[in-house]
C-alpha cells in the first residue's frame, strides 16, 4: 500500500489543490480533518472520504445524517461539547473552595452557543457561581487573564475550540504565571503542564478513522457507514502543577482519573 499524504501548511486555500492532485492520483480513500474533507466533497462524488472532526457533523453540515451520513462520506467525530458541564464539575471538586470560577471562551468557535449552555446548566445545577470571559485574539487572551484575576476567580475552566489549542502554551502559562488552577478539553494541554482535563480521546479518534478506511478497502461503502461519535473519555491530572498550585488532589476523584502526570 502506498499512502500519499499532502498538508496545507496552515494555509486553507491551498486545499483544494491539494485534494485535486490526490483525486487525479486516483486514490482509494481519503482521509483529513473538516476544512481537507469539505475540499474533498468539491473535488470528487466517488472516491471515498473519512473525515475525524471535534465539532457536530451534522450542525457543521459535512453529513446529513449520523447514521446513515450517505454519499461518499463518513468520518469520526470527537465532539465533546455536550460533556462541558461534567469538566466544570470535575474542576470543582478539584478546587471546592473556589468560590467562583472563570469560563474563558472562543467567541468565533462554531460550538460556543453549545458550549455556553452547557456549562450554565451545570453550574445552576452545581449552585456554582460562573463569570463568563470572551478571547478570538492572542491579545485578548492577555487581556481575559487580567480581567479573571480582578474578578477574585478560584479557578478557571478553559472552553474548546481551534483557536484555544492554538494557544496551548500561552494560556499554560498565564495560568501559572497567575498560579490558578484551569482545567481544559484535551490532555494535550496537560502533558504540557496544565492542571486537568476531561475530554474525547483524539488519539482514539484517528484510530478509529483508520479502521473506517481498513473497512472501506474491504469492500464497505462509506456512506452507508454510520458517523462514529466519542465514547472514551479521560480524566487527566498533572499531580506536580497541583502541587505547585498547592493542591491536594482528593482520592476519589484521584482514583477516577485515567491519566496521572507525575
């Protein structure tokens, strides 16, 4: 097997290009996140075409349907939004005594509505007093950080989206610059020092992609498979930020988490 890989270097507009040169190679399958997939869609109507996304198939309008997405198309899809409240949840336990805490949020995030509910609902349901910051730019998020640590915030809960991982490191290390404790959508940000976070397994994702198109060379038609959606979730705590930041992780949830950072 040949795998014939093209990437855009951060740069969109070459995608359709891209995806032209492989559907005149006559490839078998194609595999890309959303912006390469929805290039695909414009470039070919029969080459088979997985897509791994973290936003809403269908809200996002690369399928019709979940179950039977149609076409040439299906995909993974590690959407977690809906899980919001239980990662403010898990923050609190982590951090009780804040007595409020922070919610930064993408305002340009194709989920933020989503997300926003979600995390409201929970914190009604917690009785958890949530002060809601917005950040599109990497001088906002400067900005969002001096404003949460005026608002006498506990703790902070770092939403999802592109343009948030993007700035992975900067939003690290304003958290320990301020010393507050933050949680986030994806181990990622934990690996690279953040306290915790509770999210969809992108590394499962991309596995399970990989099976679609083993299925697909076997014979399957991606259409008539269903969108797969995120049922791994994990809990991940870095146990030397929550010493620095003076925490004592309590055991139950300790024994709940699925990766621990030593």
């Amino acid at each position: 097997m040949t795998i014939e890989s093209r990437w855009a270097e951060g740069r969109p507009e070459q995608l359709p290009k891209l995806a032209a040169e492989l559907v005149a190679l006559k490839v078998a399958a194609i595999v890309g996140n959303v912006d390469a997939v929805r290039a695909a869609k414009e470039a070919t109507t029969s080459i088979p075409l997985i897509f791994v996304t973290g936003l809403d198939p269908v809200t996002t309008d690369l399928v019709s349907s979940i179950n039977r997405p149609g076409g040439n198309i299906t995909g993974v899809s590690f959407y977690d939004v809906p899980i919001s409240g239980k990662r403010l949840a898990l923050l609190r336990e982590l951090v009780p005594k804040a007595e409020t805490i922070a919610v930064l949020q993408d305002p340009n995030f194709v989920a933020h509505d989503a997300e926003t509910r979600e995390i409201e609902d929970a914190a009604r349901t917690l009785g958890q007093k949530i002060v809601i910051f917005k950040a599109a730019r990497e001088q906002e998020i400067d900005s969002a950080f001096s404003a949460i640590m005026r608002s006498g915030a506990g703790a902070l809960h770092v939403g999802a989206g592109p343009f948030i991982n993007s700035r992975r490191s900067q939003l690290i290390g304003l958290a320990a610059f301020h010393a507050i404790p933050a949680s986030y959508f994806t181990a990622g940000f934990v690996e690279a020092g953040g306290l915790m976070s509770y999210g969809s397994s992108q590394t499962d994702a991309y596995r399970r992609a990989g099976t679609y198109v083993a299925r697909i060379l076997n014979g399957d038609k991606a259409g008539e498979l269903p969108v797969e959606l995120p049922t791994n979730f994990e809990l991940t705590i870095n146990l030397r930020t929550a010493k620095a930041l003076g925490l004592t992780v309590p055991p139950p949830l300790l024994a709940r988490t699925d990766q621990v950072i030593q």
